[in-house]
C-alpha cells in the first residue's frame, strides 16, 4: 500500500488547516494522519513545552478492550513523558479507534507494518535520534516482535505488563470472555439470553483468524534482542535480563468487573516517566 | 469520505473527529455523537467510528466529539462544574462558523442521551435526537411487572433494584482505578414534571425524537410502550419514534448488534423531515 504523499500528508496533517476549518494542534498535542493513503493511520503527538530529548518514544497500545480502558491513561502517560522532556506519539493501529480500515479485515503483520509507519512518523516529525518504543499488554508484545523481526528499528523497548506470552494472553481473553458471558446472563435476569459472538469477535472486537492466529505465536520476552529492555510491571516478577521497574498501582487486567473502568494508574506514570528519564537521553 | 481532527472550544480545550461526505451538502444537518460513559470518542465496541462512517457513506457529516475531560478532550477553562451540554453547544458554535451544516442531530448513547437531551433543551439549533438508553420513567405497569418478577425468581437475593436514583459516568465508582470521586460525573434524571415540560418544549419546535431503549435498560424500561405511558403527550406527537429492543446489548456489542443498531439510526437519520434540512 502507497504511504501519503507529501501533499497528502499535508491534507491529513490536522496541523495544517483544511477546508477553512480550525486547526487541531491545542497545547503541544498534535492530531496527525499518517501512513498509508488508502487507510491513514491516526496519532496524537505529543511535543514536550522545553527542551526536548534525544529520544523519541512510541507508544504501542494494547487491543481491543484493554486499548479502550488504556485510552485516557496512555494519553497522561504522554504528558507525564512530555513533562519529562520526551517526545511521545501514540497511534491508533489499522481498524481500531480512529485509523482507517476495516476492524474485520486486521492483521498482526498489518500492525507489524503500522508501527514502523509510526516509528518513522515519530523520527520524522521530531526529529529525534532515538527512539524508545513502548507497549502496553499486546502493544508489548507487538512492539518486541517489530524490533525483533527488525520493522522497527529501535535503542530501547518498554514492556508494561507484557503477558509471558502470546498464548497466555490469547488464553486470558477467553477466560474473561468466559466470566462475561457470564456475568451478563446473571444480569439479564428476564429472559436469560447470554452473550452471542461470532467465532471471529472477542470481548466485543472483532478477532479475526489473521490477529488471533500469529498474536498466540508471540514470543514472551525475548533474548536475542540486544536492545535496552525495560519490564514495567507491579504483579510479574521480571525476567533475568531485563532491567525492572515495580510499579505501585496493580493493573487489575485480568478482573471482569473493570472490563468498562478506565486504567489510569497516575502514580506508575510518573515512576515509569522518571525512570526513562534516567536511562534514556 | 474524509475525516478531519478538529479543536474547538474554549482555548481549543475540546476534541472531536468531523467526518465528512464524498460530496458534502450544507443544508443537510450534521450529526454530533458525543461520548458514551467515559469511552473515548470512537464508543463501545468503536460503535461511533462505524455509525459515523456509515452517515458519511449516506451524505451526512457528523463529528464525534469528546467530552471535557474524557479522550482526547482538556477541562475547559472558567468550567467551575460538569455540564456537557456546553460542549456540544461549542461544537455547533464551530461548525456554524466553518458553515458546515444548518441544524444539528444529536445521537447519544446512555450518558450520551443525558447529554442530548439537556443540549435539545436549550438550543433551538438542534433539529432531531436520538436518545439510545436515555431517561427510563416507571409506570404502575412496569412498576407491578417487576414486582411480579421479583416475588416469582427463584434467586430472589441478588435484588436490582427498578431504576436507581441517578445514574452516573462512569457506571460503577467503586471499580475505577486511580480516579478520584470528585471525579465521577453523577448526573440526575429530571423529575417527571421537568421531563414533561421539556417534551413539551421539543413538541412546540417540532424535534424530531427517536427513543430506543435495548437491554442496557432492562431494568428500568419494562415494556414497548413504557414512554408513551409515561407521557402519554407523545402519543399525540407524528415526530416521535420509539423502538424497544431487548435483546440487543449494545455495551458489549456483537457486530451484528452494532450493525442493527447503526441500520436503525440510518434509517432515521435518512427520514428525517426535509423541513429540518432546510433550516
């Protein structure tokens, strides 16, 4: 698939006004398209106020659920970074929150592909030599796989709360899928009916065979990378060869009565904030 | 199709996404979706994205919007308490500046039909809304079904009660993470009188009213004509239309429910009386 041209880049570019209608940069967040024209890719960038750092960080969110629950904390992630003197962009992958695409028709090697399209979105509108890329639950493990299959290139990888793997992550879905089915048949207390899915939806999104096979191949962490690794964490112990950050909020991602309550664990932003700080420039 | 990220607002503090058509028509009103609960504006199961998407493929702009202090969205600055109704407001006042459309539609889903209604009763701007799961009102017949139903469970301990006194964003305090109480957005259902008046208020300025009540309002709203019932005004009004779907749960949609639900509002959209296009 063609990325944008120049000009069109300019055309989806939401700092640059359109059509007569107001710009969409306020404060130092900065709405951008970017990505493949067919189906352009939505970012926020986020631009610290001072002097900025040398690296740059992406933020890969997690899916479908757990990216909602996420979407307002990782968006107080990136300012807490910005307070910090990061550059940080997040994104939406193809199909999901306000990409383009079809949510039926994703794939883990399309999202393999978004994230460098981001990567090289980060590095080109900041500027930056390096770059971090951080990822939350999925988005860890998508963002370990595009650094080791080398897609993107990157100094440093965050994972915060990473699944030991691919399998177990796929498995705790459907153990939660499970428990709110059955929930919801508790609560639908006239006439019974239960949740319907059809074979390719989980936990309300659409799981099609060309994410939900290759997601339960993914590796936990993996040691031939020779990237920083960073283990954000507050319930896993950290494997041997990562450095380890302990987080003092607990994530609560496997508890079916939070399926619907935002993540915003503030103070584990500023813990994980300071400590990207400290290690990286 | 093309969808444009806007600010707007008070020091540009709001955010929303402004979906436009291949070949946009000015006279035709534009959609606003505002946030359900404290998702952000792409809605539950990315209900809004679709729904948008599919008016555009149909010839309406529409913009989904967040919240002050949900999504992307900052708290307005000089906003002393939370009010939702002055965001929508913004965002009419921006697309009537850029002359996007003449007259608005407002969908809102659960917290989002709290929010279009107190928007509708205060901007004569606004020419339809579609209350998903808004207001629920009893009547002795819901009242005494549910009773009944109570009395003949079998497992009578877990007791709903028939409709709490307010219902709040998000829907359950006690599990949010890391969010503050002050920081849970309570809203109140007007009373009964407050409710008539205003439905007699949309009624004098000839709104276009759709009410769908699915099994998030199982609880509350007990049978088809509940509404009517309780205000037995709309029976007389042609510009209402109400749908009761209680096997639909939008909240953990399946896509065949997001496409029942994103079909209805379609159609009502698509029929909306070409009076209200023209203003």
């Amino acid at each position: 698939m063609p990325a944008l041209t120049r000009r069109q880049r300019r055309s989806y570019d939401c700092s640059t006004s359109r059509d007569g209608l107001p710009l969409a940069t306020f404060g130092m967040n900065t709405p951008l398209y970017f990505g493949p024209a067919a189906q352009p890719l939505f970012g926020m960038l986020h631009r610290p106020v001072g002097a900025m750092r040398r690296t740059g960080i992406l933020i890969c969110p997690s899916w479908g659920i757990e990216y909602q629950r996420a979407y307002r904390g990782l968006r107080q992630l990136a300012q807490t970074l910005n307070h910090n003197g990061f550059a940080a962009l997040r994104f939406d992958y193809s199909g999901t929150g306000d990409s383009g695409g079809d949510s039926r028709l994703v794939s883990l090697e399309a999202w393999l592909e978004d994230t460098r399209y981001a990567a090289r979105e980060l590095r080109a509108t900041t500027g930056t030599e390096y770059l971090c890329v951080l990822g939350l639950r999925f988005g860890a493990l998508l963002a370990q796989q595009a650094v080791a299959t080398g897609t993107v290139l990157a100094d440093a990888i965050a994972l915060w709360d990473a699944p030991p793997t691919g399998a177990v992550y796929v498995s705790n879905l459907h153990y939660l899928q499970e428990e709110l089915r059955e929930k919801m048949r508790l609560q639908r207390q006239r006439r019974g009916a239960s949740l319907v899915q059809a074979p390719d939806e989980l936990l309300c999104y659409d799981w099609p065979p060309a994410l939900a096979r290759p997601t339960a191949e993914l590796a936990g962490l993996r040691e031939d990378i020779a990237n920083r690794h960073i283990f954000v964490s507050r319930d896993r112990p950290p494997p041997e060869r990562a450095q380890s950050l302990r987080l003092p909020d607990p994530s609560h991602w496997g508890d079916v009565e939070r399926l619907n309550s935002p993540w915003l664990p503030s103070a584990s932003f500023g813990v994980v904030a300071r400590q990207l700080a400290s290690v990286l420039p | 199709m093309n969808e444009q990220a806007l600010a707007f607002g008070e020091s540009g503090a709001l955010f929303g996404i402004l979906s436009l058509p291949e070949t946009h028509d000015p006279s035709r009103p534009t959609v606003l979706i505002p946030n359900t609960g404290v998702d952000h504006r792409i809605g539950p199961g990315r209900l809004h994205v679709e729904l948008a998407r599919a008016l555009a493929n149909s010839g309406y702009a529409s913009l989904r919007l967040d919240n002050a202090e949900l999504g992307d969205s900052e708290r307005v600055p000089g906003r002393a308490s939370v009010a939702y109704a002055p965001d929508l407001r913004s965002a009419m006042d921006m697309l009537d500046a850029q002359t996007v459309s003449s007259g608005y539609v407002i969908i809102g889903f659960n917290s989002g039909a709290h929010d279009a209604h107190q928007a509708a009763r205060i901007d004569p701007r606004i020419v339809g809304t579609a209350f998903i799961d808004g207001y629920c009102y009893s009547t002795r017949r819901s009242w005494l079904s549910s009773a009944l139903h109570q009395l003949t469970r079998v497992n009578r301990h877990a007791y709903i009660p028939l409709r709490p006194l307010s219902r709040f964003t998000p829907q359950s305090g006690s599990l949010l993470h890391g969010v503050r109480t002050e920081e849970i957005r309570y809203f109140r259902t007007p009373s009964r009188r407050q409710m008539q008046v205003d439905v007699i208020e949309f009624m004098r300025r000839e709104l276009s009213l759709l009410y769908v009540y699915t099994a998030q309002s199982e609880g509350s709203y007990i049978y088809a004509t509940q509404l009517l019932d309780a205000f037995p005004i709309l029976r007389t009004y042609p510009q209402v239309t109400l749908h009761h779907l209680p096997a639909l749960e939008y909240r953990y949609p399946c896509r065949a429910t997001r496409e029942t639900i994103i079909k209805l509002l379609l159609d009502w959209v698509l029929a909306l009386p070409m009076r209200a296009h023209s203003r």
